[in-house]
C-alpha cells in the first residue's frame, strides 16, 4: 500500500523496541486494505514520546514497561479495566483527547483458559513481580477465579524452588526446579503467545476507535 498523507500512524514507546508489533500490525493492515502503518521506537521519557503522538497526530499506541503505570498520568480517559488494574499498555488518539485501555490482562486470560482449561487443580500459582505486567496478569486470575500468591523482591529467593505454575511477570530471565514455568517475557516463546493475543484486541482498538 502507498504511505500518503493520509495515511494513519500507529507506533509503541519501549525501552527495548522490537519487530513483532510492527510485523503483526503493518500484516494487518495490508490485509485489511487499511491506509495505516505501525512503527516501534525508542524512548526514555514517556512525557516527551506523548508530546510526540500530540504533535505529529499519532492515532495510537503502546507502551510496555516500565512506562505502563507512570503514563496514566498523561491521559485524559481510563477505562474501567485501566483504573481497576492501575495499569496500560494501549492508547489511543482522538483529537488529542487520550484515552488508555489494557489488553495485557486479555492475552494472559486467553492464555490461561487454553493451557489451563481444568482450572489450577490442586497447585499453586505464583505470580512473579507487581509491576504493570503482572497487575495485568493478577485481574485475569481474578476473572477466571485463580487463587494466586506474589513473589516480590521481598521473597526472590524463593523462586528457584517454586512448586505448582509460575507466571514470570519481570523482564528478567527465571527457572524453578518443579513445576510449571509460564514466561511472560515478549521474547520467550509462550511471551510471544500472549503479546500475540493482546494484540489482536490492540488491533480492535485501533480500527474501531480511530
């Protein structure tokens, strides 16, 4: 499709972009026949990328850590999943007026109900960090009725020896000795399972909020 002066712009702010986004979306598009393309940059100062999106008309975009929780404070609409988890990772663009959705908590819900369609049985969740990620991750257990313990920095140590299924909600790399391991990591592979399920509803989104 030809970029025009049409064509609308969908992007993301990390720390440590990468090409998933923008391999899923601009497909997307294109087989959508939607005039839009999708770009992932850079960035250290979530305050000035959204003095970007207002300034060059960006219609949406995403935010993976650690900007999901200290962007809210630029917005101008949360949904009610948005104030419930305290947490973002998508955003949209109208006119300026900034509204934020999260679709995290969408991927890991899909995930879960998948793999583990019997409920959690007689094992232990445990749910690895409590940042943006992993508040995510927590109201989808809430939704689905999964009884979960955090592991923080507080009790890190414990991690190597966890038992039952573990949600590795942290950008870093983790084993456990029994049990199930879930990564949650976008470049591990079950990451890229769940960053694919939320992004089908980013996509949602963006064709029928903009």
């Amino acid at each position: 499709m030809l970029i025009n002066k049409d064509t609308s712009i969908y992007c993301s702010f990390s720390q440590t972009p990468g090409n998933n986004g923008c391999k899923f979306f601009n497909s997307k598009f294109k087989e959508n026949n939607i005039n839009a393309i999708y770009k992932s940059f850079y960035s250290d100062n979530i305050e000035n990328s959204i003095n970007a999106v207002k300034t060059l008309g960006i219609k949406g975009f995403a935010v993976s850590m650690p900007f999901k929780t200290t962007v809210l404070n630029y917005v101008d609409e949360k949904t009610p999943e948005v104030k419930a988890i305290g947490a973002t990772n998508t955003i949209v663009n109208q006119n300026n007026h900034l509204k934020a959705y999260n679709t995290d908590w969408i991927g890991v819900y899909y995930y879960l109900l998948k793999n583990l369609p019997n409920g959690l049985g007689k094992a232990t969740l445990y749910i690895l960090g409590n940042g943006g990620f992993s508040k995510a991750t927590q109201y989808a257990c809430d939704k689905l009725n999964f009884k979960y313990k955090i592991i923080t920095r507080e009790n890190w140590d414990l991690v190597p020896h966890l038992k039952g299924i573990t949600i590795n909600c942290t950008p870093v790399k983790v084993t456990i000795d029994r049990g199930m391991l879930i990564d949650g990591r976008p470049t591990s592979d079950t990451g890229k399972i769940i960053a694919q399920l939320q992004a089908l509803e980013q996509y949602k989104i963006y064709t029928n909020e903009t």
